[in-house]
C-alpha cells in the first residue's frame, strides 16, 4: 500500500473525481508540454455525463484557461469510469497527448505509467495482514502508521485537521443558496443554532454531529476548500465526529491526529482492495468508505481494542452496501450533503455495537471490502456517477 497522505487531500470542491483530479492532470500535462500552443482534453465516460455540476471544464481551465474541452458520451469500454485524454498541439500539429484516469479521492494515473504517488511503502496489503503485524510487534494501528511512513507525515496530519476545522467553521457561519440552480440552501448554521423543545442530550449530539457534516460538505458543494476523506463527496463525514469529539468532549488534539493516521489506514485498504470512486462503485465506495473510517477513528480514540476497531470498521461498511451514486443534476447536493451527515451518525451506531459484539462477529474487514468490490462492479453503469438512474432520474422526472 502507498502512503495514507494519498486519502487526504486538501483542495476545492465538489468532487475529488471530477475537480481535484482533472485539475492535478492538467498541471501535469502542461508541465510535459509547455511549449504547447493549444491543448484539446476530452472526457469519457463520467466526467462526460456529470461533469459539467461537477465543475471538470472549470478545474481544468484553472490550470489551461484556453484548452478545449469536449465530452463524449458515445465511447464504451473505457479503461476507467473517469477517463480523460489531453492533446497538446504546436503550430497546428500533435506534439503529445496522454489518456488520464481520475482514479478517485483526487488522484490520478496516467496510462502505462506508474504514479509516483502510488509507491509501496506498506509490505501489508489488506487488513488481516495489517493486525499481525501489529500482534507481531505489540502495536496498535497509530503507531504501526507512524512506524511504516515518512516522519513528516504527523505535520501534514496537522495541516488536514485544520482544513477539516476551517471547513465545518466556515460553512457553520455560512449562509444562503448553493450554486448549481437546485435551489438548495444551507442548512449547516440552522441546525447548530436551532434546539428542540426538551432536546435530549443524544438529540442534542446528533444535531450538532449533523451541523459539522452539513458544514463541510455544503462549504465542498460551494466549491470551497476541503479534505478527501476519502473523496470530497464524502468530506463531511470523519470531520463532523472528531470536531464533535474534540469540542465537546475534549479529547487533545495530539489523540485527534492519532485517530486521524488509523482512519487513514483504514481508507487505504480499501483504496488498494477495491475503490473510492463513486464513478467506479457507486455511493458505497464514497460514503461507506467514510463511514467505516469514522467508525475505526472514532474506536480507536475510545481506546477500543484492535479487533473492535475493525468489527466498528466492518460494520459501517456493510451496512453501505449497494448504496448508489444519483447525485441530482450531477451537483454535489442531493442526496450527497444529508447523507454525510447520515453516515457520521451510522459510524457511531457501529463503534457502539463494536464494544460489546466484536467477539461474535463472523465477516472480516477483508471481506466486506471485496464485497463492496464486487457490488460496485455488479452495479448498473446508471448508478455510478452518471445521475442517469435512481434518485436523480426521480426527481427531473416529476
């Protein structure tokens, strides 16, 4: 496995996919070719049907504000879901061009080629290797991170959480309509603001985690910046929990960054095992991905042991699965921003079922990964990315 900095990257919204990597393509292709006086990019599959809500054609023109853009939709038998292929031309000819996967959580592979980014520095490759390792050598998960990376990766944890803090801080102050022409409106400030007559104090907590989630994810769909965690769909979910867990029940800043490393672990083994490309597998690689990260960050922050740490992980996966990816009008919105909030709340759930069950469980982390897999594969091309099926036909359709 590569390093975990590979899950978490700090840049704008809304869609890591679709934003984030087209816009790390393009700068690397212009780097290649700057002697270019024009540059077409086409896009496939994905990117050609949602990515227009998604913001593609603005990430790229950020970093190429002549290219030409085209989307084709007829081409089958992609490589990948989020194909991309640049051209660049001098004087009228073709002096290069090179086919660029958006692989998901805003990294990207140039075909026949091998990314620097995607380097092994972990001989583990799934999670049951991950626990003898640690059993081998009385670790616990922080620790086998910190042991395995590279010693600047505790400071670039620090600068995640505090783009993670800035986003939820911000979009709680925020107000107004989203852009995309859904007429969605914040939601983040009210719900931090507004108590229940006789609110119990696990209302009270729901609210609040919900607040967070809402906060990050409607600043992602404001095409502010954010952190992948895994993906930028998904940003409001291990964000609002540990901010929750840091604010109101004062756990250090030093034990968040810790929480931090194990989730990313967790994202990682799913990122080599399977997919967090909503393109390539649905909502479930998304959401699923970041709800079972929580569910492992916040087991390992209780001081929950390593094998409740991993049924915590299990369970908010499984209970993702199948989950589609119908974002309405190809915008980040709907159902995108309430199921961040949904899923933070569903990582609790599963971190509390952990503590007492872990001795019964019967599926592995390992094994619910290769499922989803497997599900997202299955899954009709209607239900990835392509706002074609589901809830976003639904709603044009009425």
């Amino acid at each position: 496995m590569n390093t975990i900095k590979s899950v978490y990257k700090i840049g704008n919204g809304p869609s890591s996919s679709h934003t984030v990597g087209p816009f790390h393509a393009a700068r690397l292709f212009h780097a290649r070719y700057p002697e270019a006086d024009f540059i077409r990019v086409t896009l496939f599959g994905s990117l050609a049907f949602t990515g227009e809500g998604h913001g593609t054609g603005k990430a790229i023109r950020s970093v190429l504000p002549e290219a030409e853009i085209i989307s084709d939709r007829e081409q089958k038998d992609l490589p990948h879901p989020n194909t991309m292929l640049f051209e660049a031309f001098q004087n009228g000819k073709c002096i290069g061009k090179n086919r660029i996967f958006s692989i998901g959580g805003g990294s990207i592979r140039f075909e026949n080629e091998e990314s620097d980014e995607e380097a092994d520095i972990y001989p583990q490759k799934s999670f049951s290797e991950i626990l003898k390792t640690c059993r081998d050598h009385n670790l616990n998960l922080a620790q086998l991170v910190y042991r395995m990376e590279d010693p600047s990766l505790r400071s670039y944890l620090k600068e995640v959480w505090k783009a993670m803090k800035q986003a939820i801080l911000r979009g709680l102050q925020a107000e107004g309509v989203l852009p995309g022409g859904l007429g969605v409106t914040r939601k983040a400030k009210t719900l931090y603001e507004t108590r229940c007559y006789n609110e119990s104090a696990d209302v009270t907590m729901n609210r609040i985690i919900a607040a967070y989630a809402y906060a990050a994810s409607e600043e992602n769909a404001d095409e502010n910046i954010v952190v992948t965690a895994p993906t930028c769909g998904s940003c409001g979910v291990l964000p609002s929990v540990l901010y929750y867990m840091h604010r109101e029940r004062g756990f250090p800043e030093e034990e968040i960054l810790d929480a931090l490393a194990v989730a990313g672990l967790v994202g990682n083994v799913i990122r080599t095992n399977a997919s967090i490309s909503g393109a390539e597998c649905g909502c479930q690689a998304e959401i699923g991905s970041a709800c079972s990260m929580t569910a492992a960050a916040l087991a390992a922050l209780s001081g929950l042991n390593i094998d409740q740490i991993e049924y915590a992980a299990e369970i908010a996966m499984e209970h993702n699965l199948g989950l589609t990816c119908d974002p309405v009008k190809g915008l980040v919105q709907i159902p995108c921003i309430e199921r961040n909030a949904v899923a933070a709340m569903r990582a609790i759930s599963a971190v509390n079922l952990s503590r007492f069950l872990y001795r019964t469980r019967k599926i592995s982390f390992d094994e619910v990964v290769e499922t989803m897999y497997r599900t997202g594969r299955d899954m009709n091309e209607r239900y990835r990315e392509t706002s074609h099926g589901g809830l976003a036909q639904i709603y044009f359709a009425q």
